[in-house]
C-alpha cells in the first residue's frame, strides 16, 4: 500500500472509492465557489488528499474532473491551479449570472419568512464584522451563504445547480473585490436593500438589488482583470 493511500481507501470496493471521490469533488467545488483559493493557487494532489482526509486516488480523480469542467488548469504534468478569469469570461459568466441570480431573487423573494430574515441579517453582520477587520476570506465565505439563501427560495433545483456552476467559475476572482469593496461597502448596502426589499415584499426590489451587487462587483472585477492583461 502507498503511503498517501488511507486504509478506509484500500479496504473499500470500488463503489465506496466512487463515493469517496464525489465527496472530494463537491468538497472542491464549494471551497472554489466561495473563494477559499485565489485565483493562481496551486492543488496539488497531496494537500487536497490531506486537506479532506481521503486518499491520493479519490483526490486525483475528483480534480480531474474540475479540470475537464474548467473549473482548475492544468499547467504541468503534475500542476494544477486556480484559473484567471480572462475579460471576455468574465464579462459572460457576469451576463449570465445577471440573468440566472436574478431570476432566482425574484421567483424566490415572497417566499422569505422571518426565520429567512433573521439568518440574512446574522450572515450580514458575520460579512460587515469580517469586512472591517479585513477578514477577506472569511467574509467570501459568508458572501455565498448570504445569496443562496434568496436564490434557495426559489425552489428550483436546475436553475440553482446552473448558478452554482457559474460560482464555480468566478469564486476565486471574487478576491479580487477586496480591499476596495470593503472601504467603499458596495456589498454591505446591496445586502442590506436586498433584506429591505424581502421584508416589504417586493421582488422586483430584491432583484434589482441582487443584480447591483453583482454589477458593482463585476466593475470591481473587471478593472483587476484589466491590471493583469496590462502587466502581461
């Protein structure tokens, strides 16, 4: 047995590897979705392996798979990072996310109860406290629970596998936002209309905020991109 492959990995049958490497792949997916890594950072095959206590074959295989997906590059024979999100990306997936987030908000928004109330404004308050003591990564990890806790309202289970991909994409670039967006608290006032817009029941008031947010993010975004290819 190799030394990187755990003892549950090598009495399991190939069933339970299976299991063990969907585990691993949605485990990446959701540290990528809510910008754990930047955008350049390296997975290797041991770290992650380490990171999800699982071995070496379903850690490979579950990043061979984000990398057919596009969600990781593939850079060497044993290198695999964190993808930039390139202007003409970003501008799609900032369309798209537009059209999909927004549709969300809106089908979902008069189905908000106080209880959905109470967890966006304890998520904003972790986001505004993080934001303040620069806590950038953790804020981002809020950040995501905040939205889809509106889009989940919507009950759509396709729509919302379909933005979860495209968060997929953008996640690691959302480091980008930071630390102009926590001075200027873009995001803080489109959270805080988009609850006012939940409480007054009013769809197109939460969508339009929703829809801010992602728009006063994407200028953010687009002027780190712009930097890159600029010192290229």
């Amino acid at each position: 047995m190799s030394k990187n492959t755990t003892l549950k990995e090598s009495q399991a049958p190939e069933a339970q590897v299976g299991r063990i490497s969907d585990f691993a792949y949605a485990s990446i997916k959701e540290l990528l979705a809510r910008g754990t890594y930047k955008p350049g950072h390296k997975l290797p095959i041991r770290s992650v392996a380490e990171l999800l206590n699982v071995g070496s074959t379903p850690a490979r295989e579950a990043i061979n798979r984000l990398v057919f997906e596009g969600a990781l590059v593939m850079v060497g024979p044993k290198s695999v990072i964190v993808p930039h999100l390139d202007l003409a990306a970003l501008y799609e997936v900032t369309q798209m996310r537009l059209a999909l987030e927004g549709l969300a908000t809106e089908k979902g928004a008069l189905l908000a109860t106080e209880e959905t109330i109470d967890n966006l404004l304890f998520l904003q308050g972790k986001i505004t406290k993080a934001l303040d003591e620069k806590r950038y990564a953790d804020a981002l990890h809020d950040n995501k629970e905040f939205h889809f806790t509106i889009y989940r309202l919507c009950r759509m289970p396709h729509l919302l596998s379909t933005i979860e991909a495209l968060w997929l994409r953008v996640g690691a670039s959302f480091h980008n936002l930071y630390p102009d967006f926590a001075e200027t608290k873009h995001g803080v006032r489109n959270h805080m209309a988009a609850i006012e817009g939940l409480v007054d029941k009013d769809p197109s008031a939460v969508r339009a905020a929703m829809e801010n947010d992602i728009r006063d993010g994407y200028r953010r975004l687009k002027k780190s991109a712009q930097k890159r290819l600029n010192q290229e």
